[in-house]
C-alpha cells in the first residue's frame, strides 16, 4: 500500500507532470499551426479538420515527447519540495534518497510501460487518422495515387515469383497476373492471368492460361479460375504505407520489414525503428534516475536552474538518440545497440549520481 509519503511526492509529481505536458503540448501545437497556417489558407482546410487534426497532433506530441515531459515535472516538483526544505526534513527524520525516489521510480516504470501500451494499442488508429488529414486535406495529396499500385513484385521462394501489373488496393484485385515457376534457373511453368482476387480463403487467379514447358514440348491449359494458396502476401501487403515508419504499430511495422524481407526490399531502418519502439519509452523512468539526485540538492536560481539542468540533460539525450539512430540506419552499430546503447549510458550514469549524491 502507498504509505503518505508516497502520496504526497507523487501528488506532486504527477500535477507537475500535467502541467509541463498541457503548456508544452500548447506551445508545440502553436508552432506547428504557424508553420502549416500558408497551407490551411491556401487549401481552404475546414476549421472542423484543423481541430480534428490537432487533437490527434496531440496524441502525437505525448507519444514523442512523454521522457522530456517526465524529466522536467520530476526536476520541477522535487526542486520545489527541495527548495522549502521538504526533502531536508525528510532526510532529517531518517528517509533516504533512496526511498524519496523508490516512488517515483515505480511509477515512471510503470508509466514507461503504459507508454508502450499507448504507442502499439492506442495511438495507431488515431494517428493513421492525423496521417490522412495531413497528407489528403492540408497538403491536397491525390488519394486515389494510394488507392492503386502498378508493377508490383514479388518472390515466394527461390523457385517462385510472380508479377502484377496493377492492384486496386480497395478492390483487393489485381490485373494482368504472371506467376513464374523455376527449377534449376529453368522456367518449367508460367501462369498468366487477366485478374487476381483475394477470396476469404486465398488468393485466385481468373481467366487465364497455363504454359508448362517440358522436355516433350510446351502445354497450354486455359482456365476459369485456379488456386495460388502459395501466395503468402494478404491484402494489407500490397498498400502503399501512409506516413513513417514512427506512424507505424510495432506489429505493423514488423510485418512491413518480414515483407521486405520476402522481396528483397532495404529495412534496416524500419528494423532500427522497431527497436527504438520499446527502447524510447523506458527513457521516462531512466531520467529519474539523474533528476531526482539532482533535483534534491537546492542550487541557487531555484526552478529557472531545474529548468535549465532539465533542458541540457533532454537535448544531451535527444543529440546522443538521434547520432546513434544514424549509426544504426548506416550499419555502423547493430539496430539493438543503436537503440539501447544510449539508455544503458544513462542508466549508468542515473545508478552513479544516485550513488555518490548526498543522502
């Protein structure tokens, strides 16, 4: 049970925590509407869709920003309790650093966890919404370019490939179909079809011909309709992705890299991107670990210094995220230590601080 010490540097806590979130999440909202305001009037974007698009901008900003907001509510409140001489007196009654920050550790944990959960369960369909809004009404993409794709490839297995030469994604059919069948770098079978659709057991061929070469000569078999079980994409596989690889859930995300993967396409950076998904969010209760020791400890200037502590310890990490990120998308550092690395550091770093910080 929480005794009422904890409710009371949580209390804290938390209520800074909503604070630096509300008055960050402004500002940032204000400057984004500034930069995008030429496009809204430009386009003449309806006032209902500017808002509906900054409630889910807002999703955004929590999703990306939830470790600064954590670092700065922790150095504000426990300056504030530091600068009355709360966490003297608590110390002068037999308290320890240690057990002031057991609390909020616990819960910026917990809180590290909860972010995950909003990120993969929460905030994709929202966010594909923001995407949307963004890509079709502010900035007037053509929607129907996403609605289809042309010359699409793709390999089965090495024995197996076929080509599409068009696929109406809403339709979930495809047009002028060619499946090529291989043993031994020799071309044994070809498939070729006028249309492609996905069925809700699998995908079917219609109106076509089979071409089977062998060592006897060449056999054409027409057809109605013919299975291609063998063909492992689903629907989903084939549309044209909305927005970054950070605008994707970690399942959909991995599912894009194991299709590249089958195709041969690049995803190393989607593949340090998905690290990254669990990595960031444990970021809020790291900083704990640096802020409270900190915090603890009164300098002159009060909140202005906390302040300021706050910000270069945020752009300190954010520099040293971002170059690792890099290092991670040229090969130089493998994706899990691309995104571990820089937490593992400052997990350190926070273990030190608490150590030799006054208790």
């Amino acid at each position: 049970m929480l005794k009422r010490i904890d409710r009371y540097l949580l209390r804290y806590f938390i209520s800074a925590l909503v604070m630096v979130a509300l008055a960050f999440g402004l500002l940032i909202n204000a400057i984004n509407m500034i930069e995008e305001l030429r496009r809204f009037i430009d386009n003449s974007v309806p006032m209902g869709e500017i808002l509906t698009y900054y409630a889910y901008f807002s999703g955004w900003i929590l999703k990306s920003f939830l470790p600064v907001f954590v670092l700065l509510a922790a150095l504000i409140s426990i300056g504030i309790l530091a600068r009355r001489n709360e966490i003297l007196a608590m110390k002068a009654s037999g308290i320890s650093l240690y057990r002031i920050a057991a609390p909020l550790l616990i819960f910026t944990f917990l809180l590290s966890v909860g972010h995950i959960y909003y990120n993969e369960v929460i905030f994709p369909e929202p966010n594909k919404r923001r995407v949307e809004i963004k890509e079709f009404t502010i900035r007037k993409h053509s929607r129907e370019a996403k609605q289809s794709q042309r010359n699409i490839y793709r390999q089965v297995n090495r024995n197996l490939y076929f080509v599409i030469n068009a696929y109406n994604i809403p339709g979930m059919t495809g047009e002028e179909v060619k499946v090529y069948h291989l043993d031994d770098n020799r071309l044994t079978e070809l498939v070729t079809a006028k249309t492609m659709k996905y069925t809700s057991q699998n995908w079917m061929l219609y109106d076509g011909v089979r071409r089977i070469f062998g060592d006897s000569g060449e056999t054409f078999i027409e057809f109605d309709s013919l299975s291609a079980a063998y063909i492992q994409d689903k629907p989903r596989d084939f549309e044209v992705p909305l927005g970054k690889p950070e605008d994707m859930g970690y399942t959909e995300l991995e599912r894009y890299i194991e299709l590249m993967k089958r195709i041969g396409g690049p995803y190393r950076r989607e593949l340090v991107d998905l690290k990254l998904k669990l990595s960031f969010p444990f970021s809020s209760f790291i900083v704990i670990l640096i802020c409270v020791p900190i915090a603890s400890n009164p300098k002159r200037g009060g909140i202005a210094v906390s302040f300021a502590v706050g910000a270069g310890i945020a752009l300190f990490y954010f520099v040293c995220f971002k170059i690792l990120q890099s290092l991670g998308y040229s090969g130089t550092l493998s994706p899990d230590l691309a995104a571990w690395l820089i937490n593992g550091i400052f997990f350190l770093a926070g273990l030190v601080i608490l150590f030799i910080a006054r208790k």
